[in-house]
C-alpha cells in the first residue's frame, strides 16, 4: 500500500492491518499521514535505501587492451592512424577509417581491428577523444593531444542522420 499526502508519494511500502486501520485509505491527508509515517519504523526505511543502492551496476571495468600483432606492425599501423588524425584533424571512427582505406595500410585488415588500435592509442595516450555536440546528437571525435579544442574546425557534415521512413 503507498501512502499519499496532498496527492505526492511520502512512502512507498507495506503497511500491516493495524497501520492500514490508521491510514485509512490509499489517500492520506495532514496530521494522519504524519502519525503513520511515525509508525513506520525508520529502520525499514533505512533498509530500503541500503537495498536499492547496493542493487545498482557499477560501470563495469575495462582491461587494458592486448593487442596480438608483433610489435613491428603495432608501431607501424599506430604511426599510420595517427598520422591520418594528425593531418585530417578530428575525425569519427568512420572517417578515420576511409582515410586509412584510402592509405592501403597492410597490417590492417578491418574496422573493427582499427577500432581496437584507436582504444589501445587513447589508453597510452597518443590520442584523445572528444565530444562534440550536434544539436541533439552526440558525436565522438579523436584527435591528437596537440589540437586546441577551441581553434578545431567543425566536424565535417558528410555523417548527416537520414529522418525515419514512414
């Protein structure tokens, strides 16, 4: 059962019979909703509260990344990426890899391997990753640690978000 005051939820747990016969109804007003919230014992309160904070998620923990490709490749796609970055200035996950495309970079075989590069280069810090807001969408930029976030062109508008089809 909730007990009500002046139409707002004051507390939202189970009342035995004889809590019941105090509050009335679900609708309680003035001084009897107080006399039953003091009724209540607090340690239930307290209870709940522990309760609900001790059943959220925490964010869950990323390992570093390991990557398995030798050393020799690791350093050359790296230079490659960043150099893409550096010279094309903030770019999306998706124009970074157009541009490596475009390079023919060997040791890299796919988007999702250039994902992980990127993840293992902001870890070590070779590279940062920005937010950058676009009306109400979000897009996330990496550059490199040189770039002055105020003097950073606006993103190019080649990514536009097609409006849903009917």
């Amino acid at each position: 059962m909730k007990i009500y005051m002046y139409g707002v939820i004051i507390a939202g747990m189970d009342l035995d019979a004889e809590r019941q016969d105090i509050c009335g109804a679900n609708v309680v007003c003035g001084y009897s909703a107080l006399r039953a919230l003091s009724s209540i014992d607090s340690r239930q309160m307290v209870f709940g509260t522990v309760v609900r904070w001790a059943t959220k998620k925490g964010r869950p923990k990323m390992k570093p990344v390991q990557l398995l490709s030798p050393p020799e490749h690791t350093l050359s796609i790296s230079r490659a990426i960043f150099d893409v970055v550096k010279e094309h200035g903030p770019l999306t996950i998706s124009d970074t890899w157009d541009h490596v495309k475009e390079m023919g970079l060997r040791g890299l075989a796919s988007k999702r391997q250039m994902k992980i590069m990127l993840r293992w280069m902001r870890e070590r810090q070779k590279l940062r990753q920005i937010c950058c807001h676009n009306g109400p969408h979000k897009q996330f930029l990496y550059t490199t640690w040189f770039t002055n976030p105020k003097n950073m062109p606006s993103p190019s508008p080649t990514r536009k978000l097609q409006p849903p089809k009917p």
